[in-house]
C-alpha cells in the first residue's frame, strides 16, 4: 500500500475544513420563522449643579449604552452602570428572545 500524495492529503484536508465551515454557518442561520424580541429597561439616577448638567451626563451615559448594545456586548440580564468616570448611575436590564409572532 503505498502512502498518499501531497496533492491527495491537501485535498482530503480542504474538504474536511469545508465540511466543518458549512456546519459552522448553518448552525449560526437564525430560524426565519422566529421573530427576535429585546426587551430594555434602563434606569439612571443623576445629582448635579444644574439641569443642563445632569441632562448632558445621562446623555452621555446612554449613548455609551446604545453603542455597547449595537456591539453586542451584553447578555440577558441586569447589568450595572457606570458613567465615563466609572462610577455607578444606575442599571440595565436586558432580555434577549425569540417567538413565533411579530409584534
């Protein structure tokens, strides 16, 4: 019996690799019959010299949040938050599911 070529070995191993990506993305194809549901609730508590002020730091705070959403960065569940200084202003709860039917 003699040994497999380069060219066999490298072919066999590329259809392997193949295999496993089809598998891969197939299993990360959302069910087109699911509607994806995101429940949010913030809530934010701020003290400062004025209204404008305390207006100007919850903005800020929440557009932070909207870009750590957009990039996925949190799980289901309540998570602490924080303003640019690191100090805690509040919380938000996230729910992350999926149905049958679209609301």
């Amino acid at each position: 019996m003699t040994p497999p070529d380069t060219a066999t070995l490298l072919e066999d191993a590329a259809d392997r690799i193949g295999t496993a990506m089809d598998k891969y993305q197939e299993s990360q194809v959302m069910d087109d019959n699911l509607t994806q549901y995101l429940k949010c609730d913030v809530e934010l508590n701020f003290a400062g010299p004025s209204h404008a002020v305390v207006n100007k730091w919850a903005a800020d705070v929440l557009r932070a949040l909207a870009d750590r959403i957009e990039k996925d960065e949190f799980e289901t569940g309540h998570h602490e938050v924080k303003d640019r200084v690191g100090k805690p202003v509040g919380s938000i709860y996230l729910d992350f599911s999926e149905g049958d039917e679209f609301l």
